[in-house]
C-alpha cells in the first residue's frame, strides 16, 4: 500500500495538489497579518501541508483523539469555524470543489476528486480537527 500512496501522492502533487497546498499556505500568510488569525495560519500550514500529500492522511477531530474539550472543539471553535469559513474558507472549498469537478472528468481522477472532496469538506471547520497517518 506505501507505494500505491507514494505513487497517487506524486501524480496529485504533480497534476493541481501544489496549486491547492500553496493555496493554503497563501491564506496562512493572511492570516499572519492580524494577532487573532496566527491561530488561523497555523493550522492553514498544517493542512496545506495536507493539501500537498494528501493520500494516507486524514483529519479527525481533536475530542476523539484528547477525549476531552478544548478551546477549538468547543464553542469558541465552532465561532471560528463561522468566521474562518466566511472570510478565507468558502473560496479554499470553491478551489477544492472545481479541481474536484475537473478531476472527475476521467476515470484515472477520481481518486484525486474524492481528496479534493475531502479537502473541501475540511476547509468548512477546520478549527478543532487535527492531521493523522492512517494506518
């Protein structure tokens, strides 16, 4: 299976996963601007990260993985999930959803649309989710 991930990772990266994952890191950038938003540009990092090899990951949200609230999976983190997704997130999740359109063109890119789903899927509350390997 590592090698089927090595392979699918290079093609997206290849074919429109570096144009999202810069993305990302551009919208951390933006965030970095004001105080509030490092918390914002931090995790655009991290998931940009993700945005660059996305197959053999997933996001789960911190309260499976802590078994307990915190600042992000609680109500503040759902006000910032609002605001995150009104300024920054909905046109991360247009990119995500329109590469997903033009991968699914082809039989060979569907795997590649369903990544950009899940991206996009993340991008709508990625405040109170974290980054793992899957096994």
């Amino acid at each position: 299976m590592g090698l089927f991930r090595f392979i699918f990772n290079v093609l997206w990266f290849v074919l429109g996963g570096f144009v999202m994952g810069l993305a990302w890191w551009l919208a951390g950038l933006i965030c970095f601007i004001s105080i509030i938003g490092i918390p914002f540009g931090r995790s655009c990092f991290v998931i940009g990260q993700m945005a660059f090899w996305p197959f053999g990951k997933e996001s789960i949200n911190r309260r499976y993985i802590n078994r307990a609230e915190d600042i992000g999976t609680g109500a503040l983190g759902s006000i910032g999930n609002i605001i995150w997704f009104i300024f920054i997130g909905i046109w991360l999740a247009i990119g995500h959803l329109f590469h997903a359109l033009v991968c699914f063109i082809t039989i060979i890119g569907i795997p590649f649309g369903l990544q950009h789903i899940k991206l996009a899927a993340l991008t709508v509350a990625p405040i109170g989710q974290t980054i793992v390997s899957k096994a």
